[in-house]
C-alpha cells in the first residue's frame, strides 16, 4: 500500500495544475525535542547505500539461480517453478510462470535509480515472459503484482524516454502486454453479481471445460475491491473503458452490501447473490487494501464518489475497530462484539493510510505498538494476540510496517521513524539475509528460515526503504507526480484530468453526514502540530513499554491505570461504575498527581489485584497421531497440534481411532468429491485456499470422524516449529464435533507415503501422555525348534501346520515361511539338541529407532 501525500478540496477545477499548491505543508524535517539526535546526512547516505547492496543481493539472486522463474527459493539456490515444487495451496496461484519477481521488481529498479538494469529487466521481459500459460492464477494477485508491475513499468519507460536519453526504442509494448493481460483477467468478471472470481486460467479463462477453475462460489472483499486502481489506469492508458467499467462494478456492489447500521463490510462474499460468508470486521487480512484503493481512486482518479464512500467507512473503523493503539475485528451486524483475540500483520499498512488521511495520532499510536511488537519478536509475526503474544510465527518479510514507517516520516519530519527504518535494515540483515538472497522466517520465534522470497520484498520493501532514507533532491523524479498502489507500483496521477469521472458511479443518493477537519482538506504540519513540535513523541511515550520490552518488572499488589476519557464521555465511567471500578480524576489524586501533569478528562483506576508476569508464549498441549495398523504396531508416532473448537481429544479416554482417507478436493476447500469413502473413516487434508472451520465443517458433513490437517509449507516440522491451536473463522464452530488435529509437512509427508504404501493404515489420535506404548516392549520369546529333513520327507498330505524352513543355501541361512501342515510342533538341531528360536529380533533387544527419527517419541 502507498500513495503520495496529497489531496485537494472536491470538485475543484484544474487538478493537475494545482498538485503542487496542493501538496502537504510543512513536511521538513524537525528534530526540537524528538528522542534522540537528528540522523546527520552522511548516516542517512550510508544507510542507503547498504539498502541499495541488499536489493543487489536479493535480486542478484533471483536473475543468477532463479530467472526465468517466478521466484527464488532463497535456501535451494534455485527458482521455484510452479508443478515442479510441492504445492503449498494458495500461497501458488500467485505463480504463473511469467517471471513474476522480474516484472513486480521493474519499476523499483528505475527509484533505485539502477536505469541499466532497468531497461535490461525490460527486454528481458518482452523477450521471455508469456502470458497465454495454461496456469490457474489468483486474479488479486495477478492484477496487483504482474498487471501493477507492467503499468509502473510502463509508467517509467515513459518518463525516461519522454526525457530523450533513455528507452528511445521503447514503443509501449510493456502497455501492450498489460493490455494482453487484462484481457485474460477480464473473464473472471462474468458473474451474475459483477463480484469477479477469485482464480482464472490464463489461456481458458473461467468456464471453459479446461480451466480447471470456475467452481468458486466466494471471494474476499479485498479480492474483489482492489481493481480499480490497475483496471482504471489500463482504461484511461489504453482508451478501453471496459477495464475500469469492470472494476468499479466490483466497488458497487461491496458498497451496497455494506451493513446499512456500521457502515462496515465483512471478510468474505458469495460472488453470485453477494451474500456474506464471514461477517468478521477488521483492516487486516481480506480487507485491508479495500479500504485503501476506495482513497485512492479517489487520489488517481478525481471521483468524490471513492472519497465519500472511503470517508464513511473510516468513521465507522474508528468508531468500532479503532481501540488505539489496538485494531481489532469486530462482527459487522454487531459492531460491538470482538470476534477474536489477536491481529494480523497485514494491518501494519493502516496507519500510513491515516496519514493519507490526516488522522496521524491513532496512526502514530498503532506504528508505536507494531514497533514495540518488533522490538520484542524481531520482526512482526504474522498474527500476535491483543497481549502481544505470538499467535502465528511465520514472517514472510512482509513491506507493511516499512511502509508506514516511510508516511509517518514523511509525514512528521521526526527522526525517530529514521531510527526506525535502521532497526528494520538491521534485522534483515542480521536474520533474514542467507547466502542467495533473502529468507522467510519460518517462526520469528526459533529464527528458523522458510524456502521462499516473495517478490513484494523486492517491489516494496526496497522502495519504502530507499525512499525513507532519500532526499526529494536525491531522487531523479518527482516522486510526488505518481501515487503507489498497493504493491508500490506507481501510477501517475495526471491519469485523473485524462477523462471525466464515470457516469453513475454514486450507487444512492448522499447522506449528510458529519465532517470533520480533513474530509476534504489536506493536512499539514500546522494543523497537526500547533506550536507543538515533540507532538508524536508525547503520543508515542504513552506506548513506549507496551510490551514490557526496556522496562524492568516490578511486582506490585497495586497498580495504578491513567485513562484517557472525554470530558463529555461519561458512558464509559458510568460502565465501569456498575463494574464496582471507581475512578477519580487526576486533580483530585492530591499527592499523586505532579503539578503540571493534570491532563483534563483523565482519571486513575487502582487495580487491587496481584500482578504476575505472564509467560511470552501460551503453552500449547501437544497431541499425537500414532500408526496402530501394520507394519507400524504403534511404533510411529507423529507431534500434532490442536485446535480450539472440535472435540476435545484430552477428555477421550482412548483416543479417537480410524483408518485415513486422503480428502477429494486436498484442500476440502470446495464440494467434498469422495465423501463415501470418507464416511466413518479419519479424512487426511491439506492447509491453504479457506479456514480451517471451513473445512472441517465440509468434511463432518460427509462423515468423517476426525481430521488431520496437513501444512502446506514445505520442510515446516515439530522439531523446528513451535505448535499452536488452529483457530476457528469468527463464525460459530459449536456444531463441529469430531476431533482435528495439525501436522506440519515432514510429519503430514511421512502419514501420506505410508497411506500410499499400504492399502490400509489406522491411526489413533489422542493426547501425548495417553501414548500407546505397548508395541515399545519387545515382543515375548517364541520357542521355535527346527531339525532338517531329507528332501521330499515332508509329504503334502503329511503338512498341517506353518513351520519356518531353514534352507541352507551356499553357507547362507534364507529364511522362508511357507504354509505346511506338519505333525508335532518341534524343529531339532542336528545334534538333536533343542534351542530357542527369535522371529525378527531377538529376546534382549527391543524394536530399533534412532533417538533423532522424527516418527518416535524419544
């Protein structure tokens, strides 16, 4: 997400002309009373100079192992080719086989000022890259990151070659391709509602019998609302309507099924009634970039309509899911109700879209606590609880917090956002960076690395990095001339006199509603800070020990909590008056207010209550799936995770146990294809594509008795990764009974070939301290005697038994078992001499496994 910072007042004439009279006031650097000393130019130089050889790194890396692939595996050394990887689910249809790290990374090429690579990275391009693959794609994907990344490509040959040095054979074939390209996108918009599907097959399209694809029946609302800035400029470039028309059909349709009394929208919706199918409320995950593309179409494209749509929705994210410095998901039909306990990274993007906005200290409140969250994890997890603890570790280098951390500077002039962006240069270096580029971290908690690098991290990461340590002057374009989509690729904003706004856009008559200061004016410094100049750094002090990082702990029976309330506000002291809390203002706390320090409106709550630290983590319990059936006899045992909702398999005496059956669609994420055969048996699925609620509920209904779920990032493992409880999708999970457990890959890969080895394997599913662990013992003695006979002394008509023969073979011992029926049950030596007989091991030696084997249970 990102945009330039700027707006003007509506409905005035010359946009274009206006840009720059209309551009943030006051946006110098200041550094009376920030935290710490100001960066001297030469640090910030040097700091920029090492981004610049990160990015060479990273995408060094990519152009020598990995192009023409889509991306780098960074741990292989190699290019992860869609069909010759282990499938991850989802997290694939981002891959099309058209050299996706090359084309989202052009434009970032011409801001770091690298115009060589940059048009080598072009021809390279028009040579190479197909886009008619007989691939299923994600259409959001493809349109922010392939779509996105030829336009901002296309956008920077035309400025370089408008300047009559650079690109002069450049005839617009990268406008060409994206032309190509929305044509292909195009056929994921036939749907009743105008809603688009979320995949496509590049060369099929969607109903054609070989796209693989067209079963769909929901979209998140962030899929569905983040077109209009891609679509309309291809529209308003090409002079083909068709593209924007599209796009902003999509942007009705959300808008009307908005909930009418918060004016919010939910996570996901039936692309052919336009129904909801989860009703959870946030700005993160599924829908943030919704929220951002309806500001700046407004910005790109100089239609009221987006602004008054954005402005409506941003009261009602402050009203219910604003709780600063927290950003929670609420129930949209009933705003007041959290529906779950911990946040996503993905809202990290929200405080520079308030900057947008001019809301900077709700913004500087949320960077402050993302900040502090990195401080304590290293980088931002990919879900933490509303305690700050880790709720998913997985961190994919994701741009988000970088991006604000850019707005707020640009936005502040503070230092403090300089040291900042230090900090995250630092740890990328210090833990992401491996021999061949850049890595995943698996789990922010154990440092372990994850095979991949997206290409965001080269199309935003680099961009919001190099920017926040450039000068206006350092850069060799007006960087305020474009506005950023949300993969930072940037469009020029002259796109907004190229054509009227579209006809019938408003879905409804306006509704008056309150304004407020920015609803239609910029925002500058003055405003912001009046004679104020350490403003961000009184509102960050508040946050500063948010998460008990720098603070020494001290145990205290007593605490006491300053809340800030307004003055006219008294609903919530009445609240918590009928909760026996009572509080009283700071000016009549005598000896412990200090004078100077009486802020009006704030009061002191005294908790009576023993303060304890808390652990970082929350304990997870583990469970086991344990292989019964043989050859396994109990002897494999596999560390699986829980989930909150479900059967608790702790209560089961016994355990839960059945024979496997791989689920038809593997992700269970559509119709369920084999529920016959997974009636009454333990249904095997794959991770990605929908929630495990989902899921699970697909799967009881076609009478599964238990689930286990299999992760679908490659090499994840218990050994490495810490557990966690699947957590259900903001929905009701009461009705889902049967028992489901987690496995991540290496555990999942080695239930998979055994089910593939054997026609039958039953597991058992129960606690870990419940084990099994009979088939640990060594098996009882079996006294088997043998004598040889003389060939053809054993008659078939003599045989009633199985015996063991021993046939003695070139000084060699064979041992055959044959079906026999033999008279007396003793086999003799040649001396006539009984002994005892061990069949597969012997007496004093229990069944063999490595301490390190991941299938035992040491």
């Amino acid at each position: 997400m990102g945009a330039k910072l700027f707006c003007w007042p509506q409905g005035s004439p010359g946009i274009a002309m206006m840009l720059r009279a209309l551009l943030l006031t006051g946006l110098l650097s200041w550094a009376n009373g920030q935290e710490g000393q100001a960066m001297l130019p030469e640090e910030k130089s040097k700091i920029r100079d090492q981004i610049v050889e990160m990015f060479d790194h990273a995408y060094g890396s990519y152009m020598k192992y990995a192009y023409p692939a889509d991306e780098l595996m960074p741990l292989s050394c190699r290019g992860r080719v869609r069909g010759l990887e282990p499938n991850r689910g989802d997290i694939d249809d981002s891959l099309g086989k058209f050299s996706l790290t090359l084309i989202d990374t052009l434009d970032t090429l011409v801001v770091l000022n690298k115009l060589d690579e940059f048009e080598d990275a072009v021809r390279r391009t028009l040579r190479d890259v197909r886009l008619d693959n007989d691939v299923v794609v994600s259409v959001f994907e493809t349109n922010i990151r392939v779509l996105g990344g030829l336009l901002g490509a296309h956008t920077m040959a035309d400025m370089l070659r408008q300047r009559g040095k650079r690109m002069q054979w450049y005839r617009d074939e990268l406008l060409h391709m994206a032309k190509e390209l929305g044509n292909r996108l195009l056929p994921a918009f036939n749907t009743t509602s105008g809603l688009p599907y979320p995949r496509v097959n590049l060369r099929y399209g969607v109903l054609n019998p070989l796209s693989r694809t067209g079963t769909e029946s929901d979209t998140c609302t962030a899929c569905a609302g983040t077109m209009i800035l891609e679509f309309a400029a291809l529209s308003r470039l090409s002079g083909e309507a068709v593209f924007e028309e599209n796009a902003r059909k999509a942007l009705d349709v959300l808008w009307e099924k908005r909930q009418r009394g918060s004016d919010l929208v939910g996570t996901v919706i039936n692309i052919h009634n336009g129904d909801w199918v989860r009703r959870d409320s946030g700005v993160g995950a599924g829908i943030d970039s919704y929220y951002e593309y309806l500001m700046k179409a407004y910005v790109l494209l100089g239609d009221n309509v987006y602004l008054e749509r954005f402005n409506t929705h941003y009261r009602a994210i402050m009203k219910y899911i604003s709780q600063p410095p927290l950003l929670l998901n609420v129930h949209m039909h009933n705003p007041t109700v959290s529906v779950r306990s911990w946040m996503d990274s993905l809202l990290a993007f929200f405080p520079g879209l308030q900057v947008l906005r001019g809301d900077l200290k709700p913004a500087i409140e949320t960077h402050e606590m993302l900040y502090q969250v990195t401080k304590q994890h290293k980088f931002l997890p990919e879900a933490f609880t509303t305690e700050f603890r880790v709720h998913w570790g997985q961190h994919p280098l994701r741009p988000e917090f970088a991006e604000s951390t850019y707005y707020l500077y640009k936005a502040t002039g503070d230092p403090y956002y300089l040291r900042v962006g230090q900090s995250i240069v630092e740890k990328l270096n210090a833990h992401a960076r491996v021999p061949c580029g850049f890595a995943a971290v698996q789990d922010v908690r154990t440092g372990a690395h994850e095979d991949r690098m997206d290409s965001f991290f080269l199309a935003e990461m680099f961009k919001y990095l190099y920017l926040l340590f450039s000068e206006k002057n350092q850069l060799h374009f007006d960087i305020d001339d474009y506005i950023f989509t949300t993969e930072a690729h940037l469009l020029p904003v002259s796109l907004s006199t190229s054509q009227p706004p579209c006809r019938g856009n408003n879905t409804e008559a306006p509704t008056a509603l309150e304004e407020d200061l920015f609803t239609y004016s910029c925002p500058s410094t003055q405003t912001l800070f009046p004679n104020n100049p350490s403003f961000a750094k009184t509102i960050r002090d508040s946050y500063k020990y948010l998460t008990g990082v720098g603070r020494a702990f001290h145990a205290s029976p007593v605490r006491g909590i300053e809340l800030p309330l307004h003055d006219h506000g008294m609903e919530p002291v009445e609240f918590l008056r009928n909760m026996g809390i009572s509080l009283t203002p700071l000016s009549e706390a005598g000896a412990t207010g200090t004078p100077g320090e009486v802020h009006k409106g704030v009061y002191r709550v005294k908790l009576v209550a023993e303060v304890t630290q808390t652990t970082e983590e929350e304990e997870v319990e583990p469970l086991l799936v344990q292989l019964i059936s043989p050859p396994f006899l109990g002897r494999t045992v596999l560390t699986a995770g829980p989930a909150k909702f479900g059967m608790d398999l702790t209560k089961q005496e016994h355990g839960v146990k059945g024979s496997i059956v791989k689920t038809s669609p593997y992700t269970a994420c559509g119709p369920i294809e084999n529920a016959e055969d997974l009636s009454g048996h333990i249904a095997l699925a794959l991770r990605g594509d929908c929630m495990f609620a989902a899921k699970a509920h697909r799967l009881q209904e076609a009478g599964a008795i238990g689930v286990i779920f299999i992760d679908h990032r490659e090499g994840s493992n218990s050994a490495e990764t810490p557990l966690f409880q699947m957590v259900g999708d903001g929905g009701s999970t009461a009705d889902i009974t049967i028992p489901l457990v987690f496995l991540f890959s290496q555990e999942g890969a080695l239930l998979t070939s055994a089910l593939e080895d054997h026609s039958n394997v039953d597991v058992l599913m129960l606690p870990k301290e419940r084990r099994l662990d009979k088939a640990d013992k060594p098996l009882g003695k079996m006294n088997i005697k043998f004598r040889l006979a003389e060939e053809g002394e054993l008659e078939d008509g003599e045989a009633r038994g199985p015996t063991l023969q021993f046939v003695l073979e070139k000084g060699e011992v064979v041992l055959e078992e044959e079906e026999y029926k033999q008279q007396g049950d003793s086999c003799l030596t040649p001396g006539d001499d009984h002994m005892p007989c061990f069949y597969g091991q012997t007496a004093a030696s229990p069944p063999s496994h490595s301490a390190n084997d991941p299938n035992t249970d040491p």
